[in-house]
C-alpha cells in the first residue's frame, strides 16, 4: 500500500504500521488499512482496530496540515493461543476450550496438563482430546475457538439387587445343551437325564444384592456407592421358603422344576412310559413326562411343559408350557394331523405334517417340511448357535426372525414365511392404545381448565374436602396419562423393533419357490441364492448375501 509499511517489534510482540504522509496518495481510511493487513503477511496477528481508527485520524490530519513527519503505531499484536477450563458443578466432567493463536503459539500437552492439575483436576483425564484440540488450533485460523470435554469422572454404580437364581436348568435349556462326551466333544444324541427333583429339595437360591462400584470426581473425591436391595422372594406353584435358610427356596412336592420370570414353579409331573390305546389319553394339571412314543390318534394334554422321549405320530400335544420332543414328530402330509401346541415354545428333532402353534420360539433340529406354523417368536431350524437344518413345502407364520441352513427346495416347492398376523397384532395393540392416550389427553386439559377456574372461586370450607379429592383424583388421572405416554412410546419402538428383525436368514442355500410378506409387502425368490438374507430395507423387501 503506497505510504504504508508493516513491520514486527519483536520484543514487544506488536505488528507497526509506518505512514509517509508524503507518499499517501489520499486520505486514509480503517477499512483501507485493515484489508491491506489481512492480504499481507501479518494476517495472522490480533488487529487493533481503535489503533488503525486514531492511526488514520492522525495521517489524514497531518497530510491536510501538511506535517510531512512519519507516523508510526502498532495496529497488531501476537497473542498467544488462550486456554479456557470449567469444571462442572457436580465436579464430573471438565470442559476445555482453546482458541487458536494470532500469530503466536499453542501450549503444550504438558503444559495444559499441568494447567488441569492447578485447577485440581486429577482423575479421568483425556490426552487423546487435549492433544486433538491442540491440532485443531493449530491448525486453524486465529481466533477460532474449539471446546471439547477433556476429563470426565467416573459415577458411582449402585449394587445390583437381589435376584433369584434357579439350581437345575429348564427342560428347554437342558435339551438345548448335548451332553458332554469327553474330549472336548458333545454327543449329540445324549440330551441328559429327564430332570425331576424330589420335595423337600433346595430348587433355587436368592442371591445377595451387590455393593456396587465406588466413583470418583475429577477432582479425585470419591463417590459411595448404594448397595442394593434384598427384594422379597415371589414364590411358584409347590415351592416354599426354607425355615432354615431365608434365601433357600424347597420343592413341596416331587416334580418338575421350571424357573421363569424370576419365579420358581415345581409342576407336579405325571410320568408314562408311553401314550397308546392301553394307556388311553392323558389330560394332567402339571408337568407330563413320556418315556416313549405317542401314537397315532392319542393326546397328550398338559398345564405344565410336555416332555417325549420318543416320537409322535398323528397325535396332538398341548401344553401350557414348553413342548420337547426328543426324537421327531410325524403326520400325514398335507394334513398336518399332527398337533404340537404350546404356551411356551417347541423343541422337536425333526418334523412332517405337523401342525405347529408355539407362543414363544420354535426349534426344529434337523428337517421340517409340510407343516404348518404358527410362531410368536424366533423359528430355528437347526442348531441355535449355527442354523443347518432344512425348511421347504410349509406355511410359516413369524413373529420374528427365521433362521435355517437351507431354505426351500431344490424342486421349487411352494414355501410361504409371513409376518402379517404378528405385525397386524401390534399395529392394532399401538393404535387402541394411540386412541386412548388422545381421549386422555383431551380429558385431562378439560379438567385441568376446569379445576384452575375451581380454585380461582371462593370455596367454602364445607366444600374443600371434596375440592381435595377431585385434585386427587386429578393426579391419579396425571399418573395414568404418563403411563399410557410410556406404552405407546414401548409400542412404537416394538414396531420398528419388529420390522427389523423380521427376516429370513439362509445359512447354506435358499431356492426358488420361496414367498415372504408382510401385508402387501411381499417379496418371491425367482432363482437359487448361495448364503441370505431377506430383509425389510427402507420398507421393501431385500436380499444381501450373508457374510459369515
């Protein structure tokens, strides 16, 4: 700029603006002076505005008084970079904020280190964070700030509460697990002794509530934890507390144990050595072991789980519970005449013609093929921890995932896996309850204006006991409508939930013939896939490798 040099004063670290009133060509203004600064060199420095302003002032003052003296002033100034540190008000997390240096320079990890342990900090301190702020200062043009939370304390965690922790497995978790067969090898045909314990015998345990893990502030206080609750003991059917042990939980009677839910139940348990026309039916209030086959025509009724160590034949077979059978279960195919319906879930080795309803999770081992099912739950075919069993010519209706090795025949045989029923369920359990919230809403705010104009009027004294218990009836509606706000938010997510693991995982192969919906989604395997997956992407249906 004509008439106007910069120069550093390195000693004082300020940026000098000479002018030569005898070389201006016109009379200086700030903007003038400012840009020439920010297109130079010396952009970085921190100006000095006001110092530009009275630097202008003067230089147009002696050019019009024509003093032809230079002028000289310091417009700039090197700043170092500035460190800012708030420590919260519970003490748990420090906030540091850097703004990046005009011309000057950034401390180092050190140095805010030892800045942090002047201001107490102590525990829980971030060098990945620190040394990143101090690059991006560095980097950056001057004055940028740049703020990151740079130590943060650890909180206490109370101790977990007592829980109740059961001493034999569930008849399900059992047939789950082979039996260990030495050398590191499972038999796959030793599913374990049938599990019945006598009365009198321990069946659960309480165990005690944790004490929790101490923390710490970042100022290196500690923090207490709460050590947890003991919660009372829900006993199940034919169960009682030991007079000897509180936290010892006995079987009243000989029977099956089952533990679900945190609760202990000892099914009384009806065992046979098999159904048949010598045997007759069976309709028992409990658990029902058979050691054997059922055949063709019989029923095996229960309120309790059902265990086959055998094979069914065109039978039916309905618990309450969990339905396990050892061997595999037949009936006529395209009759599905033989009926497998639990409350709870279905274990069955292999499976044809079966007519399969199972509340919770279907487990087929092997094979299941011309059956129809109906499943609240995850269907597995094959084993649980790898999937490799075969699924072809059925009906299955899922209420979630549907895991098997090979899916579909090679035949193209006409297999149909639909989760409309179980999506149609939960959309209308999410819009009863979207109803209700509505009517709800509307009522509170009409008896919330209405109380409000209440207690605006004088009420006579008569008359305040009743104005009290219209307020509590008040806050019990309040605590109603905050209820019902939590189960439609629950029932939203179970739909996204739902949509997400509602697919067909193929872990071997999955042939054409293959039908998968969801209401009017629907989606038809044309050709043979090596490793699947059918799954809902951004509501249509998709097929991605899978990669295992």
């Amino acid at each position: 700029m004509k008439g106007v040099t910069l120069t550093i004063n390195k000693a004082a670290k300020q940026l000098i603006a000479t002018i030569d009133p005898l070389l201006v060509d016109d009379f200086l203004q700030p903007e003038a002076i400012e840009a020439f600064i920010h297109e130079s060199e010396y952009k970085q420095f921190f100006i000095l505005n006001n110092a530009i302003a009275s630097l202008c002032e003067q230089s147009n003052a002696a050019k019009k008084s024509k003093n032809l003296g230079e002028l000289h002033q310091a417009v700039g100034e090197i700043r170092d970079a500035s460190v800012t540190v708030t420590i919260a008000n519970d003490q748990m997390s420090v906030e540091m904020t850097i703004e990046s240096p005009y011309a000057g320079s950034v401390p180092t990890y050190e140095e805010l280190l030892a800045l942090l342990r002047q201001k107490g900090v102590n525990r829980g301190v971030s060098k990945k964070r620190m040394k990143n702020l101090l690059f991006q200062a560095s980097e950056a043009d001057s004055g940028i700030e740049f703020t990151d939370i740079v130590a943060i304390g650890l909180p206490a965690k109370d101790g977990k509460p007592s829980r109740l922790k059961s001493l034999f497995p569930n008849a399900l978790d059992r047939i789950l697990q082979p039996q260990e067969a030495g050398n590191n090898k499972v038999n796959m045909r030793n599913l374990g002794d049938i599990l019945c314990v006598q009365a009198k015998i321990a069946v659960a345990k309480r165990e005690p509530p944790g004490k929790g893990r101490a923390g710490y502030t970042v100022t290196d206080s500690p923090l207490s934890p709460n050590e947890g609750q003991w919660l009372p003991i829900k006993l199940g059917a034919n169960t009682s507390i030991s007079l000897q042990d509180e936290n010892i939980i006995l079987a009243e009677v000989s029977g099956q144990p089952k533990f679900e839910n945190d609760i202990m139940n000892v099914d009384n348990t009806f065992q046979t050595k098999g159904v048949n026309v010598g045997t007759g039916n069976i309709n028992y209030d409990g658990a029902v072991i058979v050691n054997g086959d059922v055949t063709e025509s019989m029923e095996v009724i229960a309120k309790g789980d059902i265990t086959i160590n055998g094979f069914v034949e065109s039978a039916t077979i309905r618990a309450g519970g969990d339905i396990i059978i050892t061997e595999g279960a037949m009936g006529k195919m395209n009759e599905e005449d033989c009926k497998l319906h639990a409350k709870g879930s279905v274990f069955v080795q292999h499976g044809q013609g079966l007519d399969i309803v199972a509340n919770k999770n279907l487990n087929v081992r092997k094979q299941l093929a011309y059956s129809r099912v109906k499943c609240g739950g995850i269907v597995t075919i094959g084993e649980p921890d790898r999937p490799m069993g075969n699924l072809f010519a059925s009906t299955i209706q899922c209420g979630s995932t549907l895991y098997a090795g090979t899916v579909g025949a090679v035949s193209g045989s006409s297999l149909i896996v639909d989760f409309s029923e179980s999506v149609n369920k939960l959309n209308a359990r999410y819009e009863a309850v979207l109803t209700s919230l509505k009517q709800l809403r509307e009522n509170n705010f009409d008896h919330q204006v209405k109380l409000r104009e209440l207690h605006a009027k004088h009420i006579p004294n008569g008359l305040l006991n009743q104005l009290n218990k219209i307020d509590a009836v008040f806050e019990s509606e309040k605590h109603l409508l905050k209820w019902l706000e939590t189960v439609e938010q629950d029932l939203r997510q179970a739909k996204i939930d739902f949509e997400k693991n509602a697919k067909v995982v193929a872990h071997k192969e999955l042939f054409p013939g293959v039908s998968i919906k969801m209401n009017k989604r629907h989606w038809r395997s044309e050709k043979e896939y090596l490793k699947s997956v059918i799954s809902l992407e951004e509501g249509k249906w998709q097929h991605t490798p899978l990669i295992n």
